[in-house]
C-alpha cells in the first residue's frame, strides 16, 4: 500500500512541477499567455496520463503490452496536446 502512494505522490508532484513551467511563464514572461481553463485542462490530460500509466503498470503484467500500452498513452497525450495547442487535425478543438 505505501508503494501505491509513493506512486500516486509522485504522479501529483510531477504534474505540479510541469505546470509550475508555464505558470512561472505567464507570470514573468510577455510570451505565455494561459488562462485558469488552459492551467485546467493542462492538468486534467497530465493527471489522466499518469493515472493511465500507472493504471498500465499494475494490470498488465508482459512487459512487452507494458511498454506497447504506455508509448500508447504518451503518443495519445502528445497528439491531443499538439491539437490543441496549434490544431494539427484542423477539429474544432483546436487552438487559435
């Protein structure tokens, strides 16, 4: 149990660490420009991401489905990020 938490704490942390990027950016810099929703969302795909993998981590017991599943996830998270960041696919998510 106190493995499951360690991993858990360490999913948090790291998404607290990469949104601390950009929000020391939006605060010290003219060329970051996030609002509350961008910080929302950027947390909420960061939070599932890591909760996917760890989901990954403790069902799937071949390595090799391990590996396969979590590239999955991370090329999931890169595409939906680069959408809608700059709209790659042209979807009405995309941004401006």
């Amino acid at each position: 149990m106190i493995t499951l938490n360690k991993r858990l704490s360490r999913i948090l942390l790291t998404v607290a660490v990469l949104l601390s990027i950009p929000l020391f950016g939006t605060l010290f810099s003219v060329g970051f420009n996030w609002g509350l929703f961008d910080f929302i969302l950027a947390g909420g795909l960061l939070l599932g991401t890591g909760l996917l993998c760890e989901l990954v981590l403790r069902k799937v017991r071949r390595p090799d489905y391990r590996i396969a599943l979590i590239v999955l996830v991370l090329a999931a998270l890169l595409l939906i990020w680069a959408e809608i960041a700059v709209g790659i696919f042209e979807s009405p998510l995309a941004g401006s």
